[in-house]
C-alpha cells in the first residue's frame, strides 16, 4: 500500500534521510520511531509529497507520487505536526470545507463529516468554535479532517505531540480503532506509543534505517538469553525459605544458565532465571516452586522493552560517531 524505495533528503551537505526503504501493507500500522532529528519528519513530508525528496522514489496504494501526483495524494489523509486548524471556524463547518478541498461529493458532505465525527468522538463539539477546544480535541479534529474523504492511506507525524498523558491515551484509541480501515504509518520518539498500536516498527537513526520489524521480534533477535522472574514466600512463618535454597534448587533446572535470588520485604523472594534463547522455563519453575511448598507469588517472562531495543541498536553507530 506504500513503498518507499531509497528515499532520501540532502539539505546541503547534510543527509537527513539517507536510502529509506520500506514497505507498508494494506491495513498496517507502522510505527516510524527515532529520537528528535532523526528524519522523521522530513520522511512524512516526503510520502505526502510536500516535499520533493533529493531522490527515491514513493508509492501509494500503486500510485508514484511523482509521477501521478494527484491520484496519490488523493489516497491520503495526512496529519502533520502543526495542525492545519482555523480557530474561527466551528469544527462541523471546518470539516465539510475541508471535504470540499478533498473533493468529496456535495450530495456526500453531510453524511462524511457525521462520520468523520462519529469515528474521531468529536460530535459533542460539532457547534463548538476550534479556538476554545482543548488539546486534546483539537488533534480529535486534525484526525477527523485526515479520515473525511476516507483515504486508504493515514500518514500521522506525531499524532501525541505536547498532549498530556490522558489525551495521549484517547487519541492512541482512536488510531488503534482505525486499524482494518486505513493503513496507517505514524512517526513518534515515545516509545510506549509505538509499541502499543504499531503492528511493526520502523527504528531509525541520524536518518538511516536500523530495524524494521515487529517488536517481538526485533526483542528476540536482540536478547541473548530467556529470563523468567519470580516472587516465591513461604507458605507459613515457620516454614522460612531463603535466597540460597532458592538459587541452588532453581539451578537445577535442565537449561538454567544462571539464577539470582534476593530477599525483599515482607520475606519474599525475588529471583531470575537465565536459559539459552529459545529455552522458556516457566512451566519447569513453577513446578519446582510449588512441589517444594514454597508460595509461587509472581511468574513471568522478561522481555526487551521497545526502549532498550532502540538503545541496542543505535548504541554501535552513537559510540563509533563519537
């Protein structure tokens, strides 16, 4: 649905963008992610063809945009950054001028707007001058106006940016709603986000491609071990367990390549097992745990987080830069 191939942004002697290339299927949401300067603006620009890239090429749902402009960019719904926003105008009379510029027919208007409301919850201020919104409903309207012509392809630069934690958490619902609708592609440097509507993420670096993929993937790819923590107490007071019993019973396990225990408040008992990657030891520790008669408190899988996936991938280009 969009292919990027090579693209890439020279501003004078600087390469904000440098031999992109990705591919977007239908009904995707792809998460473009990377620290502030990274590229991931000019990149939005680029596929919604604002501005020209210094070479590459880009597709949209079978369209080059350079070479059939309009019928690609007729396939999009963009929302930048900056929200294309007039404060004087009521959000419903905002929405039908802008399916207007769209080319949404006359006869259609009405009907396309009640839905781009419907679908973004911003019904309840239809009447409402944009001026006196909050934030939070103000990126509601920047996502109605994207989705009114009911583009196939969503392109969204920082959908989140300088909201608060709660607004952030609605408008990650609206784009999670819209998955199956429209393939979407985001960029964002919050990490959270990304992994919570992105089916795959794109990491980049200093405007370079250093990782496509899911973030299970990418997280197992990275990780060279298996990790299983545990919470364990005792079943009664008198029946006191300790670290040590616990760290040489656990060692035992076939595939354990290390164990460490502490004891925390309350008595209880935190520890790690380590195996070979590929080598999951849930089942065998919670076993071993409550055969002993030990209070299995706690049980799961560690796992990379998002944020330590980009740390490992950009940690060898930021320590050979420097």
């Amino acid at each position: 649905m969009i292919r990027l191939s090579h693209l890439t942004k020279k501003f004078g002697a600087c390469t904000a963008v440098d031999d992109l290339c990705v591919d977007v299927r239908e009904g995707e949401v792809v998460g473009l992610l990377g620290p502030n300067g990274a590229g991931k603006t000019t990149t939005m620009r680029m596929i919604t063809g604002f501005m020209p890239p210094s070479k590459g090429r880009v597709s949209i749902a079978g369209f080059d945009l350079y070479d059939h402009p309009i019928q690609a960019k007729r396939k999009i719904g963009y929302l930048p950054e900056q929200l294309p926003l007039y404060p004087d105008m009521t959000v419903c009379k905002y929405l039908a001028y802008v399916a207007a510029l769209k080319d949404v027919p006359a006869a259609r208007t009405k009907a396309a707007v009640a839905l781009a409301m419907e679908r973004t919850r911003t019904g309840e201020v239809a009447d409402t001058r944009i001026s006196t919104l909050s934030k939070g409903f103000r990126q509601r309207v920047g996502l109605a106006q994207a989705i009114v012509h009911e583009p196939p392809v969503l392109v969204l630069d920082e959908p989140t940016s300088s909201l608060d934690p709660q607004q952030r958490y609605e408008v990650r619902e609206l784009i999670t709603a819209l998955k199956g609708r429209h393939t979407v592609i985001l960029s964002t440097h919050i990490l959270p986000e990304a992994s919570d509507v992105a089916d795959r993420v794109v990491i980049i670096n200093r405007g370079k491609v250093m990782a496509v993929d899911t973030p299970a993937n990418l997280a197992g790819r990275l990780r060279a071990c298996e990790s299983v923590r545990l919470e364990i107490g005792a079943r009664a007071a008198a029946s006191a367990v300790s670290p040590d019993a616990v760290r040489e019973s656990l060692a035992a396990l076939p595939g354990v390549l290390d164990v460490h225990a502490a004891i925390g408040a309350a008595g209880i008992i935190t520890a790690r097992i380590d195996s070979a990657a590929g080598v999951d030891l849930r089942a065998e520790a919670a076993a071993l745990v409550t055969g002993r008669g030990w209070r299995l408190l706690g049980l799961s899988g560690d796992s990379l987080s998002l944020e330590e996936i980009f740390l490992a991938l950009t940690r060898d280009e930021r320590e050979g830069g420097a």
